[in-house]
C-alpha cells in the first residue's frame, strides 16, 4: 500500500466505508510484538502496545498499558488507550467502558450515549445487545431500550432479526420484539444468507436444519450438527462430535461436498480449509465450492481466506515457516524464527 498518493489514502478509506467486515491489512505477531502488514507483504509502523485487533471501519482497537485505543488504517492513534474494555466499531459506534461504566462512542471519541449495563455490544442492524445482571435486551443508536432485558440469552441481530432464548427455549424475534419463530427450539444461531440453523432435540433425538427469515423450515432437521451459510456454502457434520466428519451442501440442502474431512471451515474468498486427521497428526488443504482440492493438505495450521490471503503453518511451531499465502499457495509474507 502506498501511503505517499493521497489518491491512495482516498481509495482505503472508501473501501473501508464499503466494506466493514473486510481488511486490506492482516495481523501479524514479530517474537511478541503485534504489528500489520498490507495485501503485498509490506510491514507498516504502529504504536508499541500489547495486542492488535483486525480492522473494522477503518479503525484497529488496540490494547496498551491494558487500556484500549484505536488506530487508524496508517497507524496513527486517533483514539488514545483510556478504556477498561471496548468492541469493535461497527456502524459508526464502539461500546466502551471506563471508570465501571459503558458508554457508547463515535470515531471523533465524542460520547453519544451512556448505559446501564454489565456488559454492552456491537451494534448491528441499527441494535446493541445489552446484558444487565443474567438478562438481554437491545437498545437503538439514541439509547433507549427498544427491546426489553428479558431475555435468558440472545444473539445480536443479524438480517433483521435476533434469536433469543426465553423460558428454557429459543426462537427468532424482529427490531419491534415481535416473535417471527415461536420459543420451542433447543438452539438457534444466527441468520446468514437468509437463512438461520436451529436444533431440535429430546431424550433420544438431537438434529439440526434451517429455516428462513419468514421462519419457515426450508432445509429438515437431519444433520448431526450444521453451521451458517457462507458464499452459498454451509458446513455439516456427520457423525459425533468425536470421530464424526465434516462436508458441506448448498442453499437447498443438497450435499455437495461429502462428509470426508475431521475439520473444516466456512468459505471465504472462494476457498475453505479443510483437515484430515487429529491432533499433532492433522493437516490442512484448500478446496474450492465444488470440492475440488487447490492446496494441497501441507499445513498444519490453516485460517480462512480473507481479501485473498490466509494464514498458515508448515511444520512445528517451534522451526516451521509460518505467514500469509495467496491462493496459489505462494507465501507474500513469511515470520522469521530469529531475530
């Protein structure tokens, strides 16, 4: 990245606005000392501090001192490490906390609102998960309370609704607290490509399927275990969580990826890590949406793909290589073993 045309600088900051979950810049760790570099391998200068956070709107939450700041995208501190805990930013606010109390802060560290709470949220869909004493609610960018802490758990909103356990059971909720998906599930995740995964389960029965934003079951309850969509992929298991094996099927339930593999992971810029074996044993490959195998099981640690780059281990911790590949498998950034 060149930080020299401003031209340059103009571009991230759009890409950022743009997309919020993504990073032109990855994390790296030099023998304690965290750090980033750009989509070339090119380390950039930042602060001294003790741990690093992915970019999310621009901004790195990071940690000094055991107080947490921001940087920005060239690694200037634009929020100064004075907080006790902090989220991410996301929609343009971070939940903070100082002194035993949270508040909520924009990207100037102007405070937008205070909040009664033990622990508060990212927002998302324009809500904040709030958790005071054992119960859950949501509030709104202005800090009311839109939707009661009555709740005995909760996920924070995703596509336009929540899932949130009452009574022992979990179901589905929209932005005005009205139930979309009765309470009479065991567990429920988190919508993603319009569809969400829930558990049902008794004494002798325990299988997991999908339904849609409108909570209808568009995919029965069959697998042993299933995970949210991702790049129109969804991850299944068959088998215990012991000695079972992972595939995936498509968005109508088709498996479209046979159950082969001891681990895998969800797809991200075309690619997942998949794993055969366990423990010390195991290695990692890449497949793309078809199965096919376009990095071979070399790696003994693996992270998905994002912008185009993973992070991955040959070898032992101690003398392996280890750093950022593209998708061909070529190293743009590797850690040296000794200073």
């Amino acid at each position: 990245m060149n930080y020299v045309f401003k031209i340059s600088l103009v571009i991230n900051f759009l890409f950022f606005l743009n997309n919020s979950n993504s990073q032109l810049l990855f994390k790296i760790n030099k023998f304690g000392t965290p750090g980033f570099i750009n989509n070339k391998g090119k380390e950039m200068t930042i602060p001294k501090c003790q741990s690093v956070a992915d970019y999310h709107e621009s901004l790195s939450r990071f940690k000094k001192d055991n107080l947490y700041g921001f940087m920005d995208s060239l690694g200037q501190v634009i929020i100064n490490p004075i907080y006790e805990r902090a989220t991410n930013f996301n929609e343009r606010f971070s939940a903070v906390r100082k002194n035993g109390k949270w508040f909520y802060i924009d990207k100037n560290n102007n405070i937008k609102f205070e909040i009664e709470c033990n622990y508060a949220f990212e927002f998302s869909d324009g809500l904040a998960m709030i958790q005071k004493g054992l119960s859950y609610g949501f509030v709104d960018t202005l800090g009311h309370i839109v939707i009661p802490i009555e709740y005995e758990k909760a996920h924070s909103f995703s596509e336009g609704l929540a899932s949130v356990k009452k009574n022992g059971k979990w179901g589905v909720i929209d932005n005005k607290n009205n139930v979309i998906v009765p309470f009479k599930y065991a567990l429920i995740g988190q919508f993603s490509e319009g569809r969400c995964h829930f558990q049902i389960e008794n004494e002798k029965y325990s299988k997991w399927g999908y339904f849609n934003v409108k909570g209808e079951i568009e995919i029965p309850a069959s697998f042993d275990k299933c995970y949210p969509f991702s790049e129109s992929r969804a991850i299944f298991r068959k088998g215990s969580f012991k000695g079972g094996r992972y595939g995936y099927i498509d968005s109508t339930g088709k498996e479209v990826i046979p159950p082969i593999y001891d681990g895998a992971m969800s797809f991200s810029s075309g690619m997942a890590a998949v794993s055969i074996g366990l423990g010390k044993s195991s290695r990692y490959g890449f497949i793309d949406s078809e199965g096919k195998i376009k990095l071979n099981f070399i790696y003994t640690r693996a992270n998905s793909f994002n912008n185009n780059l993973a992070f991955v281990r040959i070898g032992d911790y101690k003398t392996g290589s280890e750093g950022y590949i593209n998708k061909k498998g070529k190293f743009i950034w590797k850690k040296n073993k000794s200073k």
